[in-house]
C-alpha cells in the first residue's frame, strides 16, 4: 500500500513516500508560516519521481503537526470559551480553570457556570439534573457571543447523560456554538478532563480552519487519497476526527519519531534518541510504541491527562553553539538558520556540527573551513556531548540492563559509537525523515478509561476491551486486525460495590 508520511515541525517539513515499509522517495523542506505552502512543496516533490506512479496510486496520506501544541504555548489562535460544569452541590471547592496560567486564562475564559447535576463513581446520579437552570444558561452563552464551549460533568466517563442532556439543551438554543464534550475525550479526573475539553473548545475553530487548509494542499497535488493525523499515542485518526478533537494530537512530534525509528531499525524495545537543530528528545519504544508518561502531562502550563510518551528534552542539537573556546557549549542555537551561520557553510558560528564535520562523523558543508579548529576544543566539545547524552540515557532506563539506543533526526550523526550502559548504539538510513516514516505508519487505536462494580475482573476487562475496539473500528480500524496492546486495572478499596477501574487500549490497521 503506497503511503505518504508528512511531518510539519517548527523548523522543517518532512516527507516521505512509502510503498508498505519500503521508502521510495524523501523530502526535507523549510516550515512556512501559513504551513501548507511547504506541505505543497513536499507533495510535489514527492508525487515527482518515477517510482511514486500516479497521484491516484497514493491510498492514504498522514501528516504530524505540532500546530496545535504551538498555539496553546504561544497563544495564538484560541478561542474564547463558555465552559459549563456539571456538579452541584459538589465540586466547587476549585473553579473551572483556577490554576491556569493568567495569561492563557485571559486569553480563553468565557462566561462559567457550575449547575447540579453529575453522578457518582458507580453511576448514581448525585442531584437530579438541573435542566431549568441549563436553559437559562445556554441563553447566556447564546446572548455572550461565545462561539464555542466545554461541557463536563462528574463522572461522565461512567455515565455522559448529564453532558449529552447539557449538550442538547445548547444546541437548541444556541446552534452555531461548537461544543465539546468530556466523555468524549475519556478518562476520569475531573479537573484535568475538564481543562482538556476546555482547551479543545479553545482550538476548534483554528483546527478546522487547520485541517481545512492540508485537505486543499494535498488536493491541489492532484492526490485523491483520505487525510489522516497522527496522534498522542503513536497512531493515528481521520482528518475530520482531528478537526474536532485537535488535543489528540499534541504529542504528535516525539512521537512520529519514536515510531519511525522503530521501522527503520526494526528494533521493538529501545530508548530513542531524536537530535533535532537545538534539542535532543530521548524517548523509550516498548513493543514498538513509546512508553507512556506517568505523570500528569503539562500543556502551555495546563494540567492534563493526555496519553503523552515519556520524553526528556535537553538543549543540545546540530546548531547548538559553541562559546569561548568550549568553555560554555549551547544552549543558544543558530536552529533553521544553520547552512547560513555554521562555520562548514561559510558562517562565522562554531557548533557542533562543525565539530562533528572535523571529525569526520558528518557530511555537511566545506569540511576545509573547520580544519583550523584547535584538536583539544575538538575533544572539549566531543567530551561534553558524550557526557550530557550518557547522562540522558541513563535517565531513560528503568534498570540497569543494558539496551539498545536508536539515532534518528537531521543531527543523529551526534550521538557518539558507544555510551555507557547501551549495548549498541544504532544508526539507521534516513535518520533525518524518521518522524515522517512514524506519521506514515498507519494504525488506529482505541482506549476506554472507566470504574466497574459488582461484577468480576475477567468481565470488567472483558467489556472494557469490547468497548475499546468499538472506538477503534470507529476511528477507522479493520475489526480483523485489532490487538490488545495495554490493560491497567485498579481495584478501589474501602467503597461498597468492589469497584475496578480498567484502562483498556487496543490497536488495528487502518482499514482503507
């Protein structure tokens, strides 16, 4: 199945063309401002050659953003947002939104409205539901001028029909508000599923207007294929799907890289070491997807529950810049602006690509512009970036078992031979365009996040699954070729009922 694999970093645009696990052709282009100008360059590029056949050879085509993610960081882009809580008498104690950041909380904060209403943990409703008073404030958010908002009640994950019963009431009265829902994006915890939802509602209208604008770029190529997103977990979902739920997508970057390293090397467990311009991303692949963060994600400073793999940052890429004879290294860097101010291009700024160049590691520039580079700055620089990536791999292990390190990114000539407690250190072919071979790997999954009671465990995580492989089939996966790729069970003492709280993740092809 041919396939084109788009990734739109901050700096570059990558693409590549795949017919199953084979790369047939690549592209590494400069990020546009308006982003689907360098989408157009990659496509034609791409479609081009004589081995990518005809436009309408291409089955399906996935593309990576960090737009999303960048607009909440940068507040850009984000709408004002009505958001309606459904809890009352309980959950008042913390406010919708109480500990955001103010100038993200100024930027979002619509008219807020806590009304009775929710359930507890094993669906019992907590007060009936307060539909007068939601009439009362769907005319408010009409009356605002608000354009969207997030509707989250207590427990919805269990059971939604306060939300849906919210929702219906909005949509009578104030049709054109675009509305999240809770329940939709899953998991329980009412704080974090409600700052997700709100921040959903936020990007609804720059999503739109995002997917909008890749689906004309990829028609104008002549390509007559569906769209798809990548997104937090490492698969991906239908354009119109990303359209209106664009915070799946924050975790896109890391992750299409961890993904894409997995195929070139067709290594299953490994710690991943993606060198971009100015950082390098370490991740860990488990069974081939990254492994899960354990702690509550951060978005923009937003407290979150989002599938996110567990990535460590640190400022150390091809542009970073060498200072006073390596006595201080980084953490500026020249970033997109490398093949102008690079010391192998003509510039007058030592980085470390110039040092990889000197020392033959790397095929970059004119190598005679760095040959009057001093050998002892040379073993000063090569020391500090051995030490700060054996630092950072050790952070990445969980025991002292050696493993495997993959080298990807335009900077994956960085990363030194050998590391201490890393059994090998891996460097594939196109290293450069692994986060647009991870967009390209088309699978879909499904996830539930819900408390069961009074039943056995082997039927929570029964039903669990079943569900879980509904939404994947709904999602756009082929029923045949679902798998079960994680379960988490917490049993919740001291409440009568014996309660269980599964987490079931399932994942299939697509089915196209």
């Amino acid at each position: 199945m041919k396939r084109i694999g788009i990734d739109v970093g901050g700096t570059n645009t990558d693409a590549v063309l795949l017919d199953g696990e084979r790369i047939l052709r690549s592209i590494k282009t400069a990020t546009t401002t308006d982003v689907t100008t360098g989408i157009r360059t990659a496509m034609s590029h791409i479609l081009s050659g004589d081995d990518a056949g005809a436009a309408g050879d291409i089955r399906a085509i996935m593309i990576g953003t960090t737009h999303f993610t960048n607009a909440v960081i940068e507040r850009r882009g984000l709408s004002k947002v009505a958001v309606v809580r459904i809890g009352l008498p309980s959950a008042s104690s913390i406010v919708p939104m109480q500990a955001w950041p103010k100038d993200l909380r100024d930027r979002v904060e619509g008219p807020v409205f806590l009304i009775e209403g929710g359930h507890e943990f094993d669906g019992r409703p907590i007060v009936p539901f307060d539909r007068e008073r939601m009439y009362e404030v769907a005319r408010e958010i009409r009356d605002s001028g608000v354009k969207a908002a997030a509707i989250t009640a207590v427990f919805s994950p269990v059971t939604s029909a306060c939300e849906e019963e919210a929702a219906s009431i909005l949509r009578e009265v104030a049709p054109k508000v675009s509305i999240t829902l809770s329940c939709q994006l899953g998991r329980i915890g009412l704080i974090e599923r409600e700052n997700a939802t709100i921040l959903n509602s936020a990007l609804h209208s720059l999503a739109r207007e995002t997917v909008a604008a890749f689906e004309r770029a990829i028609a104008e190529s002549g390509a007559d294929a569906p769209l798809f997103l990548t997104q937090n977990d490492g698969t991906v979902m239908q354009s119109g799907h990303a359209a209106r739920f664009p915070v799946l997508c924050f975790a896109s970057g890391p992750t299409n890289s961890m993904r894409g390293a997995r195929m070139l090397s067709g290594i299953d467990e490994a710690i991943v070491l993606d060198v971009g311009g100015t950082t390098t991303d370490a991740g860990f692949i488990n069974g081939g997807f990254p492994r899960e963060a354990n702690s509550k994600v951060d978005i923009g400073g937003v407290s979150t529950f989002f599938r996110m793999p567990d990535v460590v940052a640190i400022a150390l890429g091809g542009g970073t810049i060498v200072h006073d004879d390596a006595h201080r290294i980084g953490p500026e860097s020249v970033g997109y602006r490398i093949s102008e101010k690079a010391r192998v291009k003509g510039g007058d700024t030592l980085t470390l690509t110039d040092v990889a160049v000197k020392l033959e590691r790397m095929a970059f520039g004119e190598p005679s512009l760095v040959e009057d580079i001093d050998g002892e700055l040379v073993a000063r620089v090569d020391g500090w970036v051995h030490d700060r990536l054996a630092d950072l791999v050790d952070r990445m292990k969980t025991s002292a078992a050696e493993v495997p390190v993959i080298a990807v990114g335009g900077g994956a000539a960085l990363v030194p031979d050998r590391l201490p407690g890393i059994s090998r250190v891996i460097k594939v072919k196109n290293a450069g365009v692994a986060n647009a071979v991870g967009a390209a790997m088309a699978q879909v999954s499904g996830e539930i996040d819900q408390i069961f009671y009074d039943i056995d465990r082997e039927t929570a995580i029964a039903t669990a699954r079943r569900l879980a492989e509904s939404r994947a089939i709904e999602a756009g996966a082929d029923p045949a070729t679902l798998d079960l790729l994680d379960v988490e069970d917490t049993p919740l003492s001291y409440i009568p009922g014996n309660p269980l709280r599964v987490r079931v993740r399932v994942i299939g092809n697509l089915s196209i």
